[in-house]
C-alpha cells in the first residue's frame, strides 16, 4: 500500500506547492503588466459623436500629445449614433485593460434622465478620469431675426411681454443646446420655443440667417460668428468673461444670475481599469494640458485650461446628473425611446 499511496502524497503535496507558487505569481503579475503600460499596443479613445464635431477638437490634440508622452500610438474611433450613448454602450462593454477609454460629454449627464433604456451606467461602468474642454455655453442672437433686441434683459423682456413668439434653435431634442434653453427658460420665467435641427451645423446656418431668433451654443461655433457682427452675444453662460469675446458680460451680469452652462469633454476609464494605470492617464492628461500648444489651441476653441480630475471630477458628474435631471422634469422634456 505504501508504494500505491506515498506517490499520491507527494504528489498532492507538489499541487499544492504549485498552487501557492501560482498564487504567488498572480499577485505579481498584476503589477507587472500595469508597469509595463502601455508597451503592449496601441491605445483607443472612443468618441460616442461623428468626426469633426465639438468632442474631436479637443480629443484629437490630447491625443496626439499622449501619443509623444507615453510613446504610444493614441487613437481616436468615432463611433457616433443615438446621441452619443451608442458609442458609450459599445465603451462600457470594453476590456478594462487600460487600452480603452471613453471621450464622454456633458450631454451624457443629460442622457439618463432623457432615455429611458440605456445600455450604460455613466456612474457604474466609468471610472471619471479628467476634464479636458470646457467651453462655456452663450447666448446666441439673431439681429436679422428681431433687431430691437440689443441685450439680455431686452430679450427677455421682449419674451415676457410676447409669450411663445422668441423660438430657440438647437442641436437635437435632449442635447445640451436644447437642456440649455430649457435651463434659461426656466431661471428668466419665459416661454421660448424649441426648434431641434439635426445637428448644430444646420441650426447654427438658419440663425445666422435669421429664420430663428436665438441659440444656447458652444462658444467655439458661436464665437466666431460673434467676432464677424453675424451674431449677438447677449451672456456667457460661465462665472466669468471669456477671453474670446471679452466684452460679450456673463449672464450674472447681464441680469440672469446662476445661468451657468458649459460643453465639457473629458476621459473617462473602464471601470475595472487598474487604478495604477486611470492614476497614470490622469497624470498624463495634466501634464498634457500644461503644454503651450494644448493651452493655444484651447484657447482658439474658447475653452479655459480645466482642472477638474478624480474624485473632484466624480463628485461633480453625480452633481450634473442630478441638475439636469430636475431641468428636465420642471420643464417636462418628453423622453426618447
């Protein structure tokens, strides 16, 4: 028996060893490979809109400059469709490798609230990286559409006085132009009518013409056809004056105190990422947007250098979904299906 048995002995004792020997090596592996990041290929940062929008000119710099800091290929997929969740359902079933990351906007703080079955959880599935744009939101007037109006407090007046009569011009019903106009409405007690376009390229050409009175938008589009007289700033929707247009007042000194609104971009991770490697992408985003070519070309957008990272940054997205949830409710904006 002892020649059947003691060979089975040592040989679960041998599993055992090279068990524990396994185990030993895994807890080092980890480590290892996230040292090793990212020298094992390339890295994808998905952009949920089409090429070429507002999410791009601020994507495509940062990811260029990484792509020199970390000696590693950065690349941008667009994957656009259904507002942005589309691309933001197809990141959060991502490996969480630390070779995929998420381009989110503001307007998928807007999304939850909005659509009533998306295939994503902004809070569960991304880990909140860094803020990488944020242009602030203006307001936009047509002088061609109704000249008398010169200022802020001369449109709402005019809005107050004509109920129904001032439409607003947007990118697309639930997009952060339209919970813009929704939020302005609100806070200035007036009825404004929406008009949604599909996309803000169109809606931006028939304010420019004059066939609608007024648009909440971005100051990188708005702000050059302010610069040209095509448009009126009437408000920075931002605490502050934009260097772009500085004598274009905020909208707290314009009259309409708390309109605050801004079309931020930013990273987000995989959430099951390793904390070493979201700790290292926001170091890296940081050191990126401190360089001289990153702060110009920002400044060319219209957006101030952001510091908005990590908790400070998860904090303030919970904030947001919480704010335009509420602006859409009070305002009752019909949900998407």
């Amino acid at each position: 028996m002892k020649r059947r048995t003691e060979p089975r002995r040592l040989s679960r004792r041998a599993f055992t060893l090279a068990a524990l020997a396994a185990a030993g090596l895994a807890g080092t592996a980890a480590p290892a490979l996230a040292q090793a990041w990212p020298s094992a290929r390339p890295i994808t940062l998905i952009n949920p809109f089409p090429a070429g929008g507002g999410t791009d000119a601020f994507a495509r710099p940062l990811a260029a400059q990484l792509d020199q800091q970390l000696n590693q290929r950065v690349l941008i997929e667009n994957r656009g469709g259904a507002g942005g969740t589309l691309g933001a359902t197809q990141a959060a079933k991502a490996a969480p490798d630390g070779y995929t990351f998420f381009v989110g906007a503001a307007h998928h703080t807007i999304a939850p609230a909005i659509y009533p079955s998306l295939g994503y959880d902004l809070q569960k599935d991304f880990v909140p990286i860094a803020v990488i744009g944020a242009p602030p939101q203006v307001v936009s007037f047509s002088p061609k559409a109704l000249p008398e109006v010169k200022t802020l407090k001369d449109l709402i007046a005019y809005a107050k006085a004509n109920p129904g009569k001032i439409n607003f011009a947007s990118a697309g019903n639930g997009t952060t132009h339209h919970l813009a106009g929704e939020l302005f409405k609100i806070l200035a007690g007036v009825d404004l009518v929406h008009v949604p376009y599909r996309g803000a390229g169109p809606a931006m050409q028939d304010l420019v013409a004059g066939k609608v009175h007024v648009m909440f938008d971005g100051l990188g589009s708005s702000a050059p056809q302010i610069q040209g007289g095509s448009l009126l700033g009437l408000a920075v929707a931002a605490k502050e004056r934009n260097a772009s247009i500085p004598d274009v007042p905020t909208a707290a000194e314009a009259g309409l105190p708390g309109y605050e609104v801004s079309t931020w971009y930013a990273v987000f991770a995989i959430r099951g990422t390793p904390p070493e490697i979201v700790k290292r992408m926001q170091d890296e985003i940081a050191r990126a947007l401190q360089m001289p070519q990153i702060r110009e070309q920002w400044a060319k957008n219209g957006s101030p250098v952001p510091n908005l990272m990590g908790t400070d940054f998860e904090k303030f997205v919970d904030s947001e979904i919480k704010r335009w949830g509420k602006v859409v409710a009070d305002a009752k904006v019909p949900k998407i299906n």
